[in-house]
C-alpha cells in the first residue's frame, strides 16, 4: 500500500506542475496589455507601469513562470487589487460555504441515488426499475440551474417555506445553515445522484451475473439477502470511486448554485474576480478548486484500493 | 390530386426492389432505426434544428427590440411565454436562442473531435510524444471543466466565438483519450499487423486502417459533448461570462428571468425547458448510438 501509494503522489507532481502553468497563462491569454485591462481606462503610466513591475509582468516569459512556480511554493498565491488583501486570505474566508455547500450536495446525491441504483438493478425491468430510471435520464438532462430557480419560485416564494437565498455560517447558527442549504443542496445533488444512481445500478446487474450469487440462490437464500447481503457490498466497490468523481465534479457545480442562491462562497468570489477584473483572485479560485479536484481524485483511488487489493498490483 | 398519386408510384420502387433496398443497408443502421432512444432523440433534435433554421418566419416578435412598457406581461395571445424585465418576448427569445445552443454545441463537437482525433492518434502511436502529451492532458482534465471554461472565459472575454474555443479546450482532452486508447488496442490487432508487414506506412495505417475503427466511439463521444457544450454555454451566459448579454441565447434569458423571480417564473422557466429538452434529445441520442455503435460501453 505504502508503495502505491508513493507512486501515486509522485505521479500528482506533473500533473500539478501542468496545472500551475496553465494557470499562469491565464494572464497571457487576456488580449493587449493584460495591466491596462485590469486598471482599467483611467490608469495612468506611472500606475501601469508600476503594476506590471510589482506583477513582474516586465520580465522575460521564462523568468515569470518561475518565478509563478515559487511564489505557488511558498503558498503565496498574490495580492487582490480590489479586495486589498492577500489572495490566500479571501479564499479562506470564502471557502466554508463553498465547502458546506459540496458536501451537502454530496449527501443528498448518496442518499438519493444509491438505493435507487440498488433497488433498479435488483429488480430489472420492474415498474420500480424503469421509474427510476427515467427520473435519472431527467436528473441528467434537467439543468442544475435552472432546478434551482424552480425550487426558489416554488419552495421560497410560493409556498415560503425555505429562504430564497443568503447563508449563515455554520459556527454562528448550524439549524439557519441548514434552512439555507436545503435548496441548493438538493437542485445541486439531483444531477449528481442520476450519474451515481445510473452506475450503481450497472453495477449491481454484472454482480447479479457472478457465479457465487448462483451458489447463494441455489443454497436456497431468499432475493433479500441475496441482494443486500452478497451483492450489495460488492456492487458498491466501483461505486465509491463514483462517489469520490461526483464529489470532485460537484466543486466545479457548487460554483453556479451559489450565484443562484447568493451564497458568498468561491463561486460568487471568482465571478465577481472577473466582473472586476481581479485576475490573481480569478487564478488562486481555479487553483484551489484544481488542486482540491486531484487531491479528491487520489483519496478515492487510495480507498479503492483499500477496498479492492487487486487495484494494488496493477 | 392524381398528379401527386402518379409522381408518388413514380417515385416508389417496386416491392422487391425496395426489401434489397433495405437488406442493403448496414447492419448497424438498421439496428439504429430500431433502437428507440435514437429515433425517439433523433426526432426531438430534428424539431430543434427546424426551430434553429426558422427562427425568424417562426417568431411573432423581433427578439432584441425592448419594449419596456411591455415588461414581465404573462403569458397571453400577444405573447405567448410572456416577456421579460425588457419588454422582450420570451417566446422569441426561446426560438432565436437555440440558434447559439446548436452552433456552439455542433462547432465544440466538430473542433474536440478533429483535435482530438489529431491529439490522440499522435499520441497513440509516437511512443516518443505520448508521455508528454496524456501529462499536459491530465493537467487539462485536473480542473473542474466549467471552472476552466470560466477561467478561460474571464482571460478572453465575452463573445460566441470565445465560448466555443473555451469549451473545445476544455472537452478535447476526453476525446484524445478515447481516441489514443482505441489507438493503442488497435494497433497490436493482427490485420494492422499485416498491413504494416505489408510496407504500409504509419500515416496510411492510421488513416486505412485504424481512424475508420474510431467512428463509433467518436460519434458517441461527440453526441455527448454536444450535450455538454450546450448545458455550458447556457450556463456561462447564466453566469454572465459567456455570450454578450444582448445576444438571445436561453443562459441570457434565464439571467434575466433569474432577477424577476418573484414577478415572473415565465422568463426562467421556458429557456430551461428548451435547454432540458435539448439535452435530452442528445442523452436519448448518445445512449441509443453507445448501445448499438460501441457494445463495449453498453450499460446494461
């Protein structure tokens, strides 16, 4: 295990070295002079050149990349020209609701669509199996956003029982936290749990077609304990690693909710960056969010091969 | 009335040319016409890109002109979805707007299936660029793909034509990797062998021998991230970073409608019900196409 994972972790080094790079030229890609569009038209010379001094924007192409490389190193992701604070610093202050917000998400698409890729797959070709199955092709066409803006017309403003948008932190009261996650947890879970309801489901059939659930069957086990005792856990094994890519594509989702819901996370911190032209702050959110999305991969891989030793010793 | 009886039976072969007529056709096809996701998504996609092409006979109105004393009416005889904050005619707008969701959605197909295809048969093959191109891949692949098309977006501003290199950027990898891991079980299979103990030379062999191999899954692949590219660019006109505002396209319009809520659930609810429905034309399209093309990503 100590070995693989070795391997794997020296394996995140290019992957994150190609990730930094991209994300440096995320500022050559700005057409003309990218400080004269962040100042904007009423900047001065002196203010320009300035700037682009302090951004070591005046040096050869080669010398900024390194030097992006070990500022990233050292943890230091830039200064914010409008929020007038380190960059690191409002990521950190934006990143509790972002981070609620993703695991929320993640619990209500579990719960949804693991027992009903369970229950699809146990019994094939069921009304209960092509109900559900139709609710998650509509889960995978139905777009998050727009769900979300459903859930605000019909659950906050027609029937007002949940607020319509805002959050309150989790450590100044956890039961508002949990009123104002309600919605978009749920517009933002819906998707994710048709994927893991689709895949759970698949999963379950190829188990059922194994020869030792033949045997339990012949031994005479009832389809109860057939299903939940031997197919279950083992179907679940390439549903973890579902679980774990719904969590890494849920961080890129959260984003939109949260400018639906105006919750004051790394999603509305990273628009309004762009609205303003704030790049370093546009550059540390994708930096984060990537390197939480292959950190996220790499724990998923490690508890599949946890679970399932023969991943070790591909 | 007999005119058209006589054109039809000119027109119509006889019985048993019409059985060779259909026994002609591939096998695959007809397996296709048979599968009901794909006629049933095939229909669907039809009646979008009739909509697309007739936008404007279609329309009662001109979907840019604001008419502010007309704003957030209900749906009615006038305006059949309603307006919006504008004075602008949803229904219109829905119509004009899935000009830009087809036109992105088909160009991103187009570009990530040509790059890819380029992307991945180089890879798949130099054992020398392989290594350096699937790194620079995963790299592109470690970031949540809406986060990376919004980055991408934020560097190169607003515009259609930014929209789709965004979202081809982003969605390209998937497709070289399909294409280089068909490439690399392709090429050790004994007629490409032969072909190459033949004298063939690589670039003939990709070209003869393993490209037309690639069609069913990059077909498949292409369906998808049509339906992607789609949900994208109505998300990023939603976030307000993709097609310039006074361009209708259905993120613009539920932008809109996001902001009057409260008045009106008309100006949201009908672009998303477009955009549900266009996504599930291309979902039904690409499961149909991945059963019958590519067996071995059937789910059962």
């Amino acid at each position: 295990m100590a070995r693989y994972l070795t391997h794997r972790l020296l394996a995140l080094l290019p992957v994150m070295a190609v990730v930094v790079t991209i994300v440096f030229l995320l500022i050559h890609l700005i057409p003309g002079d990218p400080v004269s569009v962040m100042l904007g038209p009423d900047a001065t010379e002196v203010q320009i050149e300035a700037t682009r001094r302090a951004m070591g924007l005046d040096r050869p192409i080669h010398e900024q990349l390194l030097l992006f490389y070990s500022r990233i190193l050292r943890g230091d992701l830039g200064q914010s020209y409008f929020l007038d604070r380190p960059v690191t610093t409002a990521l950190w202050e934006r990143a509790e609701p972002t981070l609620v917000l993703t695991f929320s998400a993640l619990l209500v698409a579990v719960i949804i669509g693991v027992p009903s890729g369970i229950l699809a797959g146990a019994y094939r070709g069921s009304l209960w199996d092509r109900t559900l199955m139709t609710g998650a092709l509509m889960g995978v066409c139905i777009p998050g956003f727009w769900l979300s803006l459903n859930f605000i017309y019909l659950f906050a403003v027609q029937l007002g029982w949940l607020p319509a948008a805002g959050y309150t932190s989790l450590f100044v009261d956890p039961m508002a936290t949990l009123r104002h996650m309600v919605l978009p947890a749920v517009s933002l879970g819906f998707n994710q749990s048709a994927l893991i309801a689709r895949i759970a489901r698949s999963c379950m059939l190829e188990v059922l077609q194994q020869d030792y659930i033949r045997t339990a069957r012949a031994k005479g086990l009832s389809q109860q304990a057939v299903v939940y005792e031997h197919a279950f856990r083992n179907a679940m094994v390439p549903v973890t690693t579902v679980i774990g890519i719904t969590m890494a594509i849920l961080i890129g989702g959260a984003v939109v909710t949260e400018i639906v819901f105006n919750i004051p996370g790394l999603g509305r911190l990273i628009i309004s960056a762009i609205l303003r032209r704030d790049y370093p702050v546009v550059q540390g959110v994708v930096l984060v969010t990537a390197a939480a999305y292959v950190l996220i991969n790499l724990v998923v891989d490690m508890v599949y091969a946890f679970i399932d030793p023969r991943i070790r010793y591909e | 009335m007999s005119d058209m009886m006589q054109e039809r039976s000119q027109n119509q072969p006889p019985d048993a040319t019409a059985a060779t007529a259909r026994n002609r056709r591939p096998r695959w096809m007809r397996r296709l016409l048979r599968h009901p996701n794909v006629v049933f998504g095939s229909l669907i996609f039809l009646g979008l890109l009739l909509v697309a092409l007739f936008a404007d006979t279609l329309s009662t109105h001109k979907p840019t002109r604001l008419f502010p004393a007309n704003r957030l009416t209900a749906p009615s005889v006038q305006n059949y979805l309603g307006t919006d904050e504008f004075g602008r005619d949803v229904y219109s707008l829905v119509l004009h707007g899935s000009r830009v969701s087809l036109i992105v959605g088909g160009v991103t197909m187009l570009l990530t299936s040509l790059g890819g295809v380029v992307i991945g048969l180089a890879a798949g093959y130099s054992r020398r660029l392989d290594p350096v191109i699937m790194r620079f891949m995963d790299g592109l692949m470690a970031f949540p793909a809406i986060l990376l098309a919004i980055a991408l977006m934020a560097a190169r501003g607003p515009g259609v034509w930014n929209v789709i290199v965004a979202l081809s950027i982003v969605y390209m990898p998937r497709t070289a990797m399909l294409i280089r891991s068909t490439v690399l079980s392709l090429r050790e299979l004994d007629y490409v062998q032969a072909a190459r103990a033949l004298g063939r030379r690589d670039l003939t062999l990709a070209y003869r021998h393993i490209l037309p191999n690639c069609m069913g899954p990059l077909l498949v692949q292409g369906t998808f991230i049509f339906a992607y590219a789609v949900l994208a660019e109505a998300i990023l006109g939603f976030l307000g970073v993709g097609v310039p505002p006074y361009v209708p396209s259905w993120g613009n319009v539920i932008a809109s409608g996001k902001n009057t809520i409260r008045e009106a659930y008309w100006v949201s609810f009908f672009p998303g019900a477009a955009l549900t429905l266009a996504g599930l034309s291309l979902n039904l399209l690409g499961d149909g196409l991945r059963d019958t093309l590519d067996p071995r990503l059937r789910v059962q």
